[in-house]
C-alpha cells in the first residue's frame, strides 16, 4: 500500500485534486493495487473541503472504471462489506494502524 498525504502543504481545493490525479497515475504506472491517501477532516472539525473533494472525485473515477472502489475511514473496519473485501485480496491491510478506528481524515482506493 502506497501513502499519499494530500495535506501536506495546506492545499487548495483544485491543488490537492490536481495533486490526487498525479498519484493515482504514480501509483497506477508502480502497479501500486492499494493507495491510502490522507485528506485531513478539517480544522474545524466539522468536515474538511479536501476530504468531500476528494470523495468526489473517487466517484466520478469509480463510476467510469478508472479506480475499483474506495472506502473512507470512518468505514475502514472489518465490518464493512467492501474492506473486508480488501482485506481479503490484500492481507498486510490487516496491519494498518486506521483499520477499525474509524479516522475521517483518510480514504483506502482500491486501483
């Protein structure tokens, strides 16, 4: 699993959308199968503009096959349908430190 950490440099809504699409291709040419890519979940606490950003744009991409899937982190658990699913093709994410702990601030894309 590759890390991307689209907080860093307190990016604006367009930057870290520009910035998401230049690592999904990253990853997709390292043949890199799982991304985890840290959005933040606002400083208010109350929802980031990255973090819905983000979401969107895993959907359009979802929906025209360009990506699997994805699952936020509040989702991450082995309750969760498409995560256990993952965690099945892709054991070692058993061993990630947001599993089950229901982080906002990130999204797991499946490639």
């Amino acid at each position: 699993m590759r890390v991307v950490n689209l907080e860093d440099g307190r990016p604006t809504r367009n930057q870290a959308v520009l910035r998401l699409a230049r690592e999904l291709h990253v990853s997709r040419t390292a043949r890199v199968e799982v991304l985890k890519i840290i959005h933040g979940y606002g400083s208010s606490g109350v929802g980031g503009v990255l973090r819905y950003a983000v979401w969107s744009e895993l959907r359009q991409l979802r929906e025209r096959g360009e990506i699997r899937s994805f699952v936020s982190g509040e989702n991450f658990r082995i309750s969760d349908e498409l995560t256990w699913a993952m965690l099945k093709r892709f054991p070692e994410l058993k061993q990630d430190s947001d599993l089950g702990r229901g982080n906002k601030g990130i999204t797991i894309v499946w490639l």
